[in-house]
C-alpha cells in the first residue's frame, strides 16, 4: 500500500471498480493502466492500480472495467434543461439572429407547465449521464423549481439550478427587481450548498438586468457563499447595448458595479476585447464556454473567441451545452473536440493546444469553473465517486492509442458504458437505472405535441414529406 491508497477500519468498501485504464486528472494528471478506484459513502478512498487495491480491500464488492477506459465524471457548465428539449431538433437551424429565443424558445417557456419543465429536465438529464455528464450547472431559466429538482435528484446526477432572473419589462417569469432578487433567495434555501442539487443565483444576463439587480444578485451570491451565473456577449449586441447605456463595455460596467469575482461563472463571454479578458484574469471569474452555440447560430467565435488562450492563461474556463434552439446535443466531449479544433483553426497553429485541454476542460476545468473541484472533476482521494467507465472494445477505440487523444477526437461520449455519481450506479450497459426509458420515450413524444400546440408551433419542413404511417392506401399492384 502506498500513498495512493488510504485504509479504512475493515478492509472492505464499498465498491472497487477494476481494471480499466485511469485517466485521473489529478494534480499530476497521472494516467494509471490496469487501475482501480475505491469507493466508501460515496467518495474515493483509494485510487491505485488494481493489485494494490485488491490487496488492500479484499473481499470488496468489484465492478469489473477491464478493457475499459476510466475518467472523471465531466461537467457542463452551461445547459439549460428546461423549455426547449421537448422540442429538441424542431426549430429551423437557419432562422436569422435572435429568432430562435424570441419565435421558439420564449414561446416555448410560455407555454410550459410544472409537468413539462419536470418533464424536459428529466430528458436533458439523462441524456446527459448517458454522455458521461455528471454535473449539470443550469443556465438559470427553470419556470418551474420543484419538479425539476425533484427529476435530478431522482436521476440522481449532480445539479446547480436556478430559476428565471430578469427585471426587464416582458418575458417568461419577469418581475420587478426586488421580487426577483427574492425570488433567487428562495432557491437557495429550498436547495442549500452541500447536496447533489444545490441551488445557484442565477440571472439571464446580457442587457436583460437593472443595475440594482446585478448588484443585489452579487451581494446574494457572496452574503450566501453560493455561485452565481449569467449570460454575457455571445455576439457583439450585448458591447454595443452596454456601451450605448452605460459608455463602456459589458464587463467594464460588471467591474465598476462590482459583480465581477470568483463567485460568478459567466456564460459565452466570446466578444472580450483585452481588457476585458484582463478583468476575468485578475477577478477570478470563470467562463462557461459553449462552442457548438456559436457555429449553429453563427456568432463569430473563431474570430472572436479566446477561451483556449483563457484556459492555457489560469481561468477556469468550462465547457457548456446551452440550449436545444442552439446545439442539440449535451456530449461534453463533442465540445471539447471543438474547443480543440476551433482554436487550431483560428490560430493556423496547430501546436496552440491538444486534447489535453479539451479533456482537462470538461473535467477538473468545469468543477473549477462551477466552484465544485474539491468535490469532483478528477479521480481523487476525498472527492465524491463521479466516474465514468468507456467500453475500450468498442470500434472507436480499434486499435487502442494515446487514450486521451482517442478520448477527445475518436469516441466522445458514444462508448460510455457505466455511470457513478456519488458512488451511485446510474448508468449501467448504456441504460440509465433510475428512470424507464421506454416510459420516457413515450412521455416525451405525447407531451411534445401538447406544448407545441400551446405554443403555437409546428415543425417547419423544408422537404415534401409523405407519410405512410396512417393513410390506410392499399399498396400498388395489389388492388384486386
Ligand atoms: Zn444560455
């Protein structure tokens, strides 16, 4: 037994996973083949090869992950999991600016009843784990709180959530700024720090927020020791808004008001310009950094962009998802590779980063981002037992190479094979184990039809379709 491993009482634990290779991204981002994790109350105890820990825990429970790749359980700073997933993939991808959140996703949230945000939290976050995703920080625009909470605990993923914060005139859940500020108040102490659903101060952002309500929603995040997120320049609108209201740019403003600081985990910032950066680098602030958001709407971010310099620079930069109206997917790894590739791109260097920072992105780079890295985001003594298994037999992993690379530019999340959050099984075969998916299927398919009717929304066919499925025609050449 070495320094890897810590003993307890018994000898036994809970559960040893064996056998796989370990991509551990601890501090040394040691790369352990043939290794083993054990697992006590749902934290890690003991990360070494698979020898010492059979030595050390005989008779332990074992999950068996050879020929496995194992990793961290990964993290999506930026995913809104309400709203929109019902209607996932149903919104036309070349609709002009803004469109998607005023012609589809406000209507969308409009129209949504506690059932249906329960409802699309749960799609979003399974479809999550089954991607490996253990954490899901929310974009901050649930409608509805309590079903949602209660689908992630069910699920059992780890969660950061928070409700609708803006004081503008008209939109879904508006209100004036005192009301809202309460309102986030109430999140917090219906989902306190410490759980696997905490809640988040959470403020839509870009030009949507009074100053007072900036300033009450950082004085909130700090008083109560919590995170706090918003949305920020995603295209230059928001720099030309601020500057129009207040003559400088965004984070400027943020800066002068005092909203900027490690508390707060701003989503997209891809229009900074230098000084702007510099604020993020001396505040502490982190980025939820979104990259397929900005090529499906087209926002400029490999001109723009500088998360890549950002993360090599020390600011905990994480990688998000956002919203079905802007990626339809929620595979962290897809991101990562794009991070990767994006910044190659619009450096003409492709010595400017590898897969190494893709993975350390959507991994201990998210749980530093989302203020959760002492607690997850690297298979570490202490940390909760969020891991994920990748079947190695699978094509993508034929024939077996550097496997961080193989991780990031060949598998993603298609090969996940088993899910642990907290030392939970959640995902085992690729089937998530606390919900039915067959049910959900269903529930989903019904329920899309409702919601898009309230909202008065049809999906928009760009092709002749016919359809086959109930015309009762008799078919050719067989009348008699
Ligand atoms: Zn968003």
């Amino acid at each position: 037994m070495n320094d890897m491993t810590v003993t307890t009482n018994s000898g036994i634990v809970d559960l040893i996973v064996t056998g796989g290779d370990l991509l551990t991204m601890d501090e040394q981002r040691r790369i352990i083949l043939n290794g083993a994790v054990a697992i006590a109350g749902g934290k890690i105890v003991a990360v070494d090869t698979a020898e010492a820990i059979r030595l050390a825990f005989p008779a332990s429970p074992e999950l068996d992950a050879t020929d496995c790749v194992v990793t961290p359980g990964f993290v999506n700073t930026h995913q809104h999991i309400t709203g929109d997933p019902l209607a996932r993939s149903c919104a036309p991808d070349d609709m002009p600016p803004g469109a998607s959140i005023f012609e589809w996703a406000v209507p969308l949230n409009d129209a949504h009843g506690p059932d249906d945000d329960g409802l699309a939290a749960t799609l979003t976050l399974v479809d999550s784990l089954l991607n490996g995703v253990t954490t899901v920080i929310e974009a901050g625009t649930i409608g509805h709180l309590a079903p949602v909470a209660a689908a992630a605990r069910q699920i059992g993923i780890r969660a950061g959530l928070g409700v609708w914060g803006w004081d503008i005139e008209y939109g879904p859940f508006t209100a004036p700024t005192a009301e809202t500020l309460a309102r986030q108040a109430a999140t917090l102490d219906v989902l306190p720090t410490g759980g696997l659903v905490e809640g988040w101060v959470t403020l839509v952002g870009h030009d949507l927020a009074s100053d007072a309500l900036l300033t009450g929603a950082a004085e909130l995040s700090r008083s109560r020791g919590v995170r706090m997120t918003m949305h920020i320049s995603p295209t230059s609108n928001d720099v030309d808004a601020y500057l129009k209201r207040t003559g400088v740019r965004p984070l400027v403003h943020l800066q002068r008001l005092g909203v900027l600081g490690s508390h707060l985990l701003l989503a997209h910032a891809v229009w900074l310009d230098d000084e702007e950066v510099d604020l993020v680098t001396s505040t502490g602030t982190s980025i939820a950094y979104c990259p397929w958001a900005y090529l499906h709407h087209g926002q400029g971010v490999a001109r723009m962009g500088k998360h890549m310099d950002m993360h090599r620079a020390g600011v905990a930069v994480g990688l998000g998802c956002d919203a079905p109206n802007a990626n339809d997917g929620v595979d962290i790894l897809d991101a990562a590779r794009l991070a990767v590739g994006i910044a190659k791109d619009a450096t003409i260097d492709p010595t400017c980063c590898s897969a190494y920072d893709g993975l350390e992105m959507a991994t201990i780079g998210g749980a530093t981002a989302a203020g959760l890295e002492h607690r997850t985001g690297s298979l570490t003594i202490g940390k909760a037992a969020d891991l994920v298994i990748h079947d190695a037999t699978a094509p993508q992993w034929r024939p077996r190479g550097n496997p961080v690379q193989q991780l990031i530019w060949a598998a993603q999340g298609r090969t996940v094979r088993d899910v642990l959050v907290a030392g939970r099984r959640v995902v085992c075969d690729g089937r998530c184990t606390t919900v039915d998916e067959d049910d959900l299927s269903r529930q989903a398919a019904r329920r899309q039809v409702a919601v898009l009717s309230r909202a008065r929304l049809t999906i928009p066919q760009r092709w002749p379709v016919i359809d086959g499925r109930m015309t009762g025609r008799v078919p050719a050449g067989t009348e008699s």
